[in-house]
C-alpha cells in the first residue's frame, strides 16, 4: 500500500496533493512505536525523488543531524526537503528542541541552496506543520 501511495505522490508536485502526503506519512509513520525521522528529498519540481529515512529513536526523542541530511541531499541532488518524524506520544506539538533542530538545518541547507519546505510532525490520528505554525 505505502509503494502504491509514494509512487502516485512521485507523479506530480508533492505539495499539490497535500490530502494524498498526509495520508502516506500516517500510514507509514503514524504507529511506530518510536521516534523516527524522515526525509522527503525533492527536485526543483518538487517531485518526490526519495522518502528515506534518516535517523531512529526511543519512544520520547530522535536526534537528528542536519549535516547527514544536507549531504544526503547533495548526493541526491534535491533541490528542496520536507522533514518529518513522528511522536507516538500522540500529541504532535512541536517541541523546543524539535524547533531548535530544524533551525539548524535551514541555515545549514542554505548553504548549499537546498531548501527546507517544511517539516512534519506525525501521530497517529494528527500531523502538524510547523510552517503553518509559524516555525519556518
């Protein structure tokens, strides 16, 4: 089922069918039982070039590191990244040191000319964007 949802996201522009990215990301992330984080690397299309994932936690936290995820998209050639991990806690509010990290990957994929489009948070029923709240 997720191959079949990823493979109609890669079609068109990823942010085009916000309903379809959503639905993928909860399904596949919705019910883990521990923190991951996750990396949608995009063309200057924003196509879908590769969901990989990045880094794995413990049930509270998942460190991330924004040099892996900048070079990891220089490997690719993205142009742009949607960031998204998952709290199983349920609750997807952002907290200080999810807002912190993804700071630190914005300058550092400014660097290279790769923008950082969003990032994700996901539960099992909820996703929250922190550039709607106002974070990016």
């Amino acid at each position: 089922m997720l191959r079949s949802l990823e493979s109609q996201l890669s079609e068109r522009p990823l942010l085009s069918s916000t309903d379809a990215l959503l639905h993928y990301l909860r399904s596949g992330m919705g019910s883990l039982p521990a923190e991951a984080v996750h990396v949608l690397f995009l063309d200057a299309t924003l196509r879908l070039i590769r969901n990989e994932p990045m880094f794995h936690g413990t049930i509270g936290e998942c460190p991330f590191y924004a040099r892996e995820v900048v070079r990891r998209g220089l490997e690719l050639g993205a142009a742009s990244l949607i960031l998204v991990h998952n709290h199983p806690s349920g609750d997807p509010t952002p907290s200080g040191d999810d807002r912190k990290r993804t700071r630190e990957l914005i300058d550092a994929a400014r660097l290279f000319d790769i923008q950082v489009v969003d990032h994700l948070i996901i539960s099992r029923t909820e996703c929250r964007s922190m550039r709607a709240m106002g974070y990016l």
